[in-house]
C-alpha cells in the first residue's frame, strides 16, 4: 500500500462494533473501523490497491466497498450482488480481476467494468480459499474436497480460450495443476513470491502441511504433525513455515533443515518448540515485512502480536468474536486523507457474460478516461491468438509460394553439390 509501515487488518463475526477494523501494529491502536458490511468469513477480504477494501458478507450474497478513507460504505458504488453467499475472495495484484467462489464455483470478474469473464468448476465441494501468484498469472484454490488447484488467469478470461488451450472437458479450459495429496479439505493457502516459480503452502485437517511447486507442478514436502491444522504462512525469506492448529498451537519448522525425504513427522521436541496463547483454533497467521513478527487470529477472539525470535506475545487485540482475518498489510496514506478520491473505478458486478470484451479496461485518472493495456501475460497470449486468426488466405497462399521457391533453390543447390564431388572423384 502507501509507505513502508504496516498495519494489522483484522475482521471477527460478530460485527458489533465493525465489519474489518484496522490496526497500528506498534502500538495496536485503532487507526479505521469499516462498518456497515455485517460480517465476513475467513478468506473474504482483500485490498484494490491504495484505494479501496472488499469484503464479503457471510450470510448474504453480497460485497462491500470502503473507499480506504471513509468508515462508510462507498456510496458511488452499487453494492455488488453475487450468485451466491462468497466462501473465498481474492482480487489480482494488478486491481484488475477479482475472482470469487461460491460453493465448488470460481467466478472471474472485470472489476473495472463488472463484467463476468468466466465461470469454472472443478473442485467437488465447496472452496474454501483463492489466493493469486504475486504476478496476477496465476490463481490457487483449495477446497474441502482436499484438491489444490492451480488455474492459468490468461487461459480463463481470454475470448480465445479455445485456441489457447489443447485440452477442453465440456468447454472448460483445464488447470494448470491438480494436487490431490490432501485426505481432508483444505484449510489454509499461501503462496510465495516469484510468480510462477512460487512455492505453495497448504494446510488441513489430515494433520499435514504441503509445499508444492508451481513451475515443477510436484509435491515437494509433505510435514506431518499430530492435529489438525487450520493456518499457515511462511516468512518473508520462505525460509520457515509457520502453521496453526484447530486447538490453539502454532508451530514452524525450518526449510532447509528438512531431509531430503518427501514425507517428514515432526518431532515431539519440535512440537515443544511453539508458540502458546490461543486457546481456540487459528484461523488466520501472517509475518511482517521486517521478519521479526507474526501475527495470529484465533476463534478465541483474540488477535495475538508474536515476536518470531522469542515466541513471546507482544500485544493482545482483544475482539468480540471469533477472528475471522487477521493480516498485515502495508500503511496507506489515503487513510487519513480527507479529500482522497479513489483512481480505480469498480463497477457493480453483471450476471452473465454476454456482450463481455475481453482484455479491455477503464481506469478513471482524476476527471480523464483513458482505455489502459491488460497485464502483459494476458495482453501477449491474446495477441499471439489474434495474429494467427488475422493471416488471410492470401497472405497464406503467397507464404506458401515463396517457402516453395525457397524449397527449390535448396534442392538444387543440394543437387549441384553432389554432382560436383561426384565428378571430383
């Protein structure tokens, strides 16, 4: 977001005193309570850049917008409607997609202009949680039916999927990757840095936590502990991983002292090694940008400040209700700002996706409208499609001529090549 201090962003489901409230993460003061939205599930709030803050209501298909400056919902916004009450939400890094599940459906949005871009299913039951590669390539999902899969963006919102893709299943494009080494639904997603040479951390109630490859598509580490976990992240380095338990525990282990086996069962001396103050299930850990800290929310209703070196707790946010997100993100400066405007323009979602113009989006820059390009992977693959498609036949005839000139040429050269050192010999 703004400068380089943080703050903690957290949301519990009670909704008594606000929907999502954000915190100093030094001194844990109050900075801005966003109220109005009811109350959110786990998964279901993210960020559109400096400007906005989204979030899903838990018991009503319905999303909030707060301008980042403003406790009130936004009110040059139409609230935005869903097919269906939101289990996960996640809006890409470039604030141009927002994808959404509902049940075992993902729902793909332009959220500059509130079209539907696509809807896919693959998982089984429903999903849990979506998070996006740090170059809005790719997206994550995991859901209760122990799947984690990896999707291709560009493939999905393209309006040449089909040219993209070789592989198509009753007109949906295939993932990139389907893992199906959970035995019981998946609780927790992270995803590392490095696009999409990034790690994925999943966690869930079989009592194990995965690391997986995006660009190798393989499991790499599966660390087995002895209870269900409900919450992972790792450190800024992704040197170590940190996990949390559905009975208040939160556990690291260290990546490179893993062996080189596959399958790994902690230790009761590693189990020792933890940090103790819940006394309800984690539902939500992040780690700060500096490294030294980690933040935990729990359904104990409290929101718990660790220094990672020590794991001591520093500070206590106490909550009245089960903490349903609890992260830090980075401070903006609009939010003390009184006559901030925000420079993306959100449209209210449409229902279907006819008339949808793929790879096209509007940005408002003060009182100019301008048309601005799509991220590059998609830009790219989609003029890579449009090239192919846009060679007339004959451009393709006199193509064909002039490889057939050039053929011949070969062949007599080759032709006068041998009979010169045949007449040689």
């Amino acid at each position: 977001m703004g400068d380089r201090r943080e703050v903690i962003v957290t949301s519990d489901t009670s909704g008594i005193l606000w929907t999502v409230c954000m915190w100093d993460s030094q001194t844990g003061t109050a900075l801005m309570n966003y109220k109005g939205g009811g109350t959110t599930n786990m998964h279901c709030l993210s960020f559109v850049g400096n400007d906005y803050l989204l979030c899903a209501e838990k018991l009503k298909p319905l999303i909030h917008v707060w301008p980042l400056n403003s406790q009130e919902i936004s009110k040059s916004i139409e609230r935005i409607v869903t097919p269906g009450c939101v289990s996960a939400l996640c809006v890409s890094p470039t604030n141009e997609y927002c994808v959404i599940a509902v049940s075992e459906k993902i729902y793909i949005w332009d959220l500059l202009r509130g079209q539907l871009l696509h809807v896919t299913t693959r998982h089984f039951r429903a999903i849990s949680c979506v998070k996006f590669t740090d170059d809005g390539s790719h997206f994550i999902s995991g859901g209760q039916d122990g799947m984690v899969i990896v999707w291709p963006l560009a493939y999905l919102v393209s309006c040449n999927a089909s040219e993209l893709l070789p592989l198509m299943e009753a007109g949906q494009p295939e993932p990139r990757y389907t893992f199906s080494d959970h035995s019981l639904p998946v609780t927790d997603l992270y995803v590392g840095h490095g696009g999409c040479q990034a790690l994925i951390a999943s966690v869930s109630g079989d009592h194990t936590c995965k690391i997986y490859s995006i660009s190798d598509g393989i499991l790499l580490l599966s660390v087995v502990f002895n209870c269900a976990l409900s919450a992972v992240t790792m450190s800024v380095n992704e040197l170590e991983v940190f996990v949390g338990t559905v009975s208040g525990e939160i556990y690291s282990f260290d990546m490179q002292r893993m062996p080189r086996t596959q399958d790994y069962h902690v230790t009761k001396e590693e189990m020792s090694r933890k940090y103790i103050g819940h006394t309800k299930s984690v539902t939500s850990l992040s780690t700060s940008l500096d490294g030294f800290r980690l933040v935990s929310g729990s359904a104990d209703e409290k929101v718990i400040i660790w220094d990672i070196k020590s794991k001591q707790c520093m500070k206590i946010l106490q909550h009245k209700g089960p903490v349903s997100n609890a992260l830090f993100a980075l401070h903006a400066n609009q939010i003390s700002s009184s006559n901030f405007k925000p420079s993306t323009v959100i449209r209210s979602f449409k229902k279907g996706t006819e008339g949808t113009e793929c790879i096209r989006y509007i940005r408002k820059d003060g009182f100019m409208e301008k048309e601005i390009q799509p991220t590059s992977i998609i830009k790219n693959m989609s003029e890579m499609v449009q090239a192919d498609q846009s060679h007339s036949q004959d451009e393709l005839e006199i193509n064909i001529i002039q490889l057939k000139e050039i053929n011949n040429k070969l062949y007599k050269f080759a032709v006068n090549k041998l009979l010169t050192n045949t007449s040689r010999m």
